[in-house]
C-alpha cells in the first residue's frame, strides 16, 4: 500500500540482510521514526518493548533476528538459544512461534556454512507471503462489507480493537485490510476505532486511517456495548494473536466483551487473521494460551505530549497502587460469526475445513 505515495511498509531489509529497518511505533502517532536494528539483540529488545508490534509483524521480526544471529553464528546451540530467547519476548501471538520455527527447521539439516543463505532466502518469503495473505485477507473481508452496504445503502458502521492495520503486519494490515479494500472500492464507511487502554494501539489505528482519509471515531473502550445497543454498528472486525483448532480466539484484552455485548445485540463479529495465526496444537484457548502479563506500569503511567510537546510519560497513580495488566483475552468460538482468512471467510467450526493441512498435522 502508498500513502501519500509513501509506502506502507514496516520491515525492511538493509545492505542485503545485514540489518533490517523498522518504524519505531512507540513514538507513534506523534512521531514518525525509522530505525535501523544491526544485531539479534536489538530485534528482541524492539520487540518486547513493542517498537515493533501486531502478532504478524513480530513473527516476520523475529525471522530476521534469527537471520542476524545466523550471520554471527551458525552453530546449532546458538540457534536454539536465540530461538529460545526470541519466543519468550511475547508468549501470545502465535506468528513469533511459527516463524522462527520454520527457519529453523529450514536450516537445521544444513552444514552451519550454508544455513545464512537459506534463512536470508525464508525471511524474503516470510515477508512477501505476509503482505500476499493479508491483501487477499482485504479481498475477502471487503466482500462482508460490501454485502452490510447492498443491504443498508448507507455508510457501514465498523467497530474494531486494538490495531490490526498495515503497522501490525508487513502491509495492509489483517482486520483493517478490508476496510481498505472495501475504500478502494468505494464503498462507503466508518470505524469505530476502541482507545485501547493501556498501550493505546488505537490511536495508531486512527493514525492509520487519518493516512488515507477514511471516516473514523475513536471511542473510549467501553462505549462499544452502548453503540451497539443504539444499533450504530453494523459489524465487529478484529484481528488476532492465536486462534485455536476449533477457532477460540486470543486478541488484544477487551476484545471478549465486545464479542460478549455483539453477540448480545445480533452484531457479526469477525476476526480476521493469516493462517500463520491459527495454533493447530491448541482446542481449547481459555486454557490452552498463555496470556501475556505486562508491567503494571503501562497502566500507572499514560504516554502523551507534554505542554512544551514533548513525548512524555505522565503519572496517573502512585507506585504503591496494585495493577494487573493482561495484554489479551480470549474468545470462545460460539461468539464468533466468522474467521476472515486468506483462503476466505469460514465459521470457527470450519477452520480445519478451510485448513485441512494444518488440522492433518494436528491429528498426527
Ligand atoms: O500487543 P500488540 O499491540 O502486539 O497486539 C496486537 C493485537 O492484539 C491486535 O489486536 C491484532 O489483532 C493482532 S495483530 C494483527
């Protein structure tokens, strides 16, 4: 995708694989910032800091970290301890997990000296197959809205989560792909953008529509059941960081109680995720995933501008306050209309249907 004949790109490979270049997405939406990370190290800082975020993206970054530790060193415990390192950065979204497993089982067989080509090679393909899976990902998405428009003839109403645009992703995005195909097919519409407390990834969402000019209102992330109650949304579109076998769907922490309140008011609700997302190993999500804790201080402290417009982080309660702060929740597939994948749109309960690769592997 272009934006303002900029592209809309995330990760990039520098001098050949040398280093990869990031945007900085903790500085967003205030501050556009690319960088340039030269060593695993720094790919694994930048992601469990979030400078890099959305479960598609992190997976394509840990690639590359794997093809930078592979430059400095071959040998296999190496590998597996930076295989090892990269996984427990962020335990939910399964991408992280899936891509650097299949390098490293792409070059494992391979003698050390021969194994940089071939993960250069895999992290390419990664890459490329992501922006592929989540444009067709757009395509099928973007029918569900053009059949919500022919049924209404006025704009359609989108509620969403989190970030799933083309800043969770290589491009495109997975949840916000088909609004942008559905835009460039001129179909009228509004999103509905939840806050997202405590990281505030909707502002990044409402970053990223501002960018091409679709019509859109940040709320505050309770007021999602009180639209939906006024009937002011026509659908629920969401993407994912693990989605189960029999399509329980772990995303960012709240989106359940939308799916609670659309499934109250007779709301589709989709989810709209890559296959890499879906966990073959895992049925049941409420006890199969792990939910990642993050520090308490992302709730202790809001980050924002200061007077003289500087970035800052502001106090909202003391250090003594108890906080919790789980980064996801899961969905149970009865609360799910349907899974928006890059092979088409199918009911949770059809996803090995859809997949029946993945659901043979599980089987073995
Ligand atoms: O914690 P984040 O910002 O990495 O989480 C991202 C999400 O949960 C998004 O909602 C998303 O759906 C998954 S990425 C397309």
């Amino acid at each position: 995708m272009k934006v303002n004949g900029i592209p809309t790109r995330t990760i990039w490979s520098v001098d050949h694989g040398q280093a990869i270049g990031i945007i900085d997405q903790t500085k967003l939406p205030f501050e556009f910032k690319k960088e340039t990370l030269r060593d695993w190290r720094q790919v694994r800082e930048a992601i469990a800091t979030m400078k890099v975020r959305g479960a598609p993206l992190i997976g394509i970054a840990a690639a590359w970290a794997m093809v930078l530790a592979i430059r400095d060193n071959a040998q296999d415990d190496l590998i597996h301890e930076v295989r090892s390192e990269l996984i427990a950065t962020r335990p939910t979204a399964v991408n992280l997990q899936w891509a650097v497993d299949h390098l490293v089982k792409k070059v494992m067989p391979l003698p050390a000296k021969d194994r940089l080509p071939v993960a250069y090679r895999e992290a390419e393909e990664m890459t490329q197959a992501n922006v592929l899976a989540n444009r067709a990902i757009g395509t099928h998405g973007a029918k569900i809205i053009a059949e919500l428009y022919a049924k209404k003839r006025e704009p359609v109403n989108i509620l969403t989560h989190c970030n799933a645009g083309w800043l969770a992703t290589v491009d495109y995005g997975t949840a916000l792909s088909a609004v942008y195909i559905a835009f460039e097919q001129g179909i009228p519409l509004h999103v509905w953008v939840d806050e997202t407390r405590p990281r505030e990834q909707g502002l990044l969402t409402a970053w990223e529509l501002a960018g091409v000019g679709i019509p859109h209102t940040v709320i505050a992330d309770n007021a999602g059941g009180h639209l939906m109650q006024h009937r002011e949304v026509d659908a629920v579109i969401v993407g994912a960081d693990r989605i189960t076998a029999i399509g329980d769907v772990a995303n960012k922490v709240g989106t359940y109680l939308k799916a609670l309140a659309a499934k109250d008011m007779d709301v589709p609700f989709y989810v709209a995720a890559p296959s890499s997302t879906i966990d073959w190993t895992i049925q049941d999500g409420k006890h199969g995933i792990e939910i990642e804790n993050r520090s308490g201080d992302e709730l202790r402290f809001i980050r924002g501008l200061d007077k003289k417009g500087h970035l800052a982080d502001i106090r909202l309660m003391d250090a003594q306050t108890n906080v919790e702060n789980p980064a996801f929740d899961v969905t149970p597939a009865r609360l799910v209309t349907g899974i928006i994948t890059e092979r088409g749109v199918c009911a949770p309960e059809f996803l090995t249907r859809l997949f029946p690769e993945g659901a043979r592997k599980h089987a073995r």
